[in-house]
C-alpha cells in the first residue's frame, strides 16, 4: 500500500488550536507536515510489513499515521505531557499503534518493543544523537536500524570520513553504517526551521566496532581528543586524561599514531588501537 494515497493532510494549525496548543521552540518542535517529507522518510525506512517500529518524538502524529500503515506494530514515544492528547485524538483510528510519555533516555526499550531487529523512527534534537543511539544499543533488546530526522549539517557530520571527524560521527559509526537517505527542505515543517534537514539511516551492526568491554575507555578517549581538537593528540590526551605530555606521546606512539596529528584525522581502527594501548597502559600501572 502506498500511504500516501491514503491519508489526507494533517491539518497542524487547527490542532494546535483546538489543544491551545503552540510549538515548543525548548523542545526543538519543527513539526513534520508535508506529504511528500513523510514518505521520504518511510522509504528510507524500508519498512517491512511485519516490522516493529519505535518511533521516538511522535509530536503530533503526522509521521505516526504512515508509519501504522507501513508496519505491523508501532510504539510511539513523546516527552511533551501536552502532546499526548493530540496524538491520541490524530491516532484514534489506528489500533497498532501504542502511545507512551516519556523521556526515551530514560526508557528502557526492551519494556516498549517485542523482539530485537526493530526499526526506530526519530525526529530528534541532534544533540542526544550519540547518547540515544548507546542507550538503544545497550538495551537487552537492539534494534537493527535507525532512520533520523535531523539537520542536514549534522546528517554530513555524522557521514563524514577520517580527515573530518567529529566525536558526534565517531559515535555513530562505532555502532554502525550511517548514510543520507533523503534531503527535506526548511518548508515541509510547522514552523519552518532555518535550516533543511536530512533523513539519516543507520544501519546497525550486530555487536559494535570494538569490544563493549573497552567502549566507555573508547568514549573517555575520544572526549578527550575532540575536547579541545584544535590541539594534537598529543597536547588533548595530555589534558584530557591529567597526563604529562611525555605519557600521552608513549601512549600514542605505542597505538602507532603520530602524536602531532589532530583528533579529526583518526579512523575508527586507529582509535581502537588507540583504545587497546590505553587499557595496557592503565593495566600495567
């Protein structure tokens, strides 16, 4: 079934009203409204019919109704208490779908979906990007894709290659393969942000690119290296780690990095060698 031959517009002016209701600019509430924005993120979805689908920022409901079209279950997660009766009047003829308030860092999300393989939806502030992604992957229940609506600028970030690092596309290439699926102009959102945004697909790897027992010595590195990424390696670790430079020139070396490069140079692999030396390190002091 194509969904958009069966659902009419959302009429978004006249439910905000009707619920007194106006957006949120705290919560970054760029309601997606237009047909042709909402399929594209159901395409780059590619969702089965017997998918599981956790959608997290349902706000009104506009992608909601095509999301219950496409898939067999749908839990759709909202942190704005003001929004739970707009989606449940916008969502009343949809009987899979399962509305739940809350903050999605804070749920767990094998308590919201049946089976591993699920697909999450989101249309999220980038800034809880890597932290939603590790929450999601660290749960008894992992999802085998994510399709994120979110700025184009971050989207590139995230995609970007060595040379153009960022700890934000460190972060997510780490757990998987993230591409830009579908480009969506300012103006098929209420209210229309400043920028266009990018619908980003990751898809997630089984286990992620290193051991989950050295992830949180991974994240405490690559904190440090882009904390202050205008500095080399050398001079971040140093300050990031309270090491003396003559330690963080040991520590990168015995990685097999140059410690005058820059945190944005480093692959994944690089960082992960970067990783093992450090738990050498600590495990020999």
């Amino acid at each position: 079934m194509d969904p958009a031959l069966s659902l009419p517009p959302l009429d978004v002016r006249g439910l905000l009203r009707r619920h007194g209701l106006s957006p949120k600019k705290s919560l970054g509430q760029n309601f997606l409204v237009d047909p042709a924005g909402l399929q594209r993120v159901v395409e780059a979805a590619g969702i089965p019919p017997e998918a599981e689908v956790l959608e997290i920022g349902a706000g009104l409901g506009s992608l909601t109704r095509y999301l219950a079209l496409a898939a067999r279950q749908v839990t759709a997660v909202e942190l704005d208490q003001n929004l739970i009766p707009v989606l449940r009047d916008v969502l009343a003829g949809a009987p899979n779908v399962r509305i739940i308030h809350g903050d999605m860092l804070e749920l767990d999300p094998a308590e919201l979906v049946q089976s591993d393989g699920y697909l999450v939806v989101a249309n999220i502030p980038y800034y809880i990007t890597s932290a939603l992604i590790r929450h999601l992957l660290e749960s008894r229940r992992k999802p085998g894709r994510l399709v994120l609506t979110i700025q184009k600028e971050v989207a590139d970030r995230v995609t970007a290659a060595p040379g153009d690092l960022s700890l934000l596309a460190l972060s997510v290439q780490l757990y998987g393969q993230p591409r830009v699926a579908a480009r969506i102009p300012a103006g098929a959102f209420y209210p229309a942000p400043n920028v266009d945004s990018a619908v980003l697909r990751v898809d997630l790897y089984p286990e992620p690119r290193i051991p989950e027992s050295q992830i949180d010595t991974f994240f405490r590195l690559a904190k440090a290296g882009f904390g202050q990424k205008r500095k080399t390696m050398r001079n971040a670790l140093a300050a990031g780690l309270h090491l003396d430079g003559e330690q963080a020139a040991q520590l990168l070396e015995s990685a097999g990095i140059d410690p005058q490069r820059r945190a944005e140079t480093l692959s994944l692999d690089e960082w992960q060698r970067l990783t093992e030396a450090r738990l050498a390190q600590l495990s020999a002091e």
